[in-house]
C-alpha cells in the first residue's frame, strides 16, 4: 500500500473555520479567500445560462432555436473563459 500523509504531519495547516497557521508560529490568522474574477463569474454565468436554455428547449419541446440559442451561448461563454485565462484564477 502507498504511505499516505496522516493528518498531523502538515505541520501549521489549520483546516477549521477557514483558518490558515503559519509554520511554526502557531498563531491563527485569517486565510486569503480568493473568489476569482469578475471576468470569470460572467464566463460561467454565460455557460450556465446557455446550458440551461439548452436543456429547457429540449425537454419543452424540442424547441430547437432555443436549444441551438443555449449551444452558442455555452461556446460564447466558453471562448470568453479561454480568453481570459479563467484556469489561472486559483492560486
């Protein structure tokens, strides 16, 4: 079997409340939250909002423009994701 890291090995992670250690001081101090870009929030919006146009049209229907309405509205949003690096948001 792989070793595995036990959970007290990671010396100054803290993982409750969303608190971060730092190594070796033992004090608590309050961890970067990071939520991403406004321009990621509006690529993903456009992604859900096509996938959802999408899936309506096909089970009210098929209506099909709306369903092909939603496709091109998942590409825009995905095209405006790569453009704008939205992978590297995280850190």
């Amino acid at each position: 079997m792989a070793d595995q890291v036990s959970p007290g090995s990671m010396a100054g992670v803290g993982q409750d409340a969303g608190t971060l250690m730092q190594a070796g001081t033992g004090s608590a101090h309050a961890a970067m939250v990071h939520h991403g870009r406004p321009v990621s929030w509006v690529a993903v919006s456009i992604i859900m909002a096509g996938f959802l146009a999408g899936g309506i049209g096909l089970v009210v229907g098929p209506v099909w423009w709306l369903f092909w309405a939603g496709c091109a509205a998942v590409v825009v949003g995905g095209l405006l994701a790569l453009g704008t690096h939205i992978t590297e948001d995280w850190y």
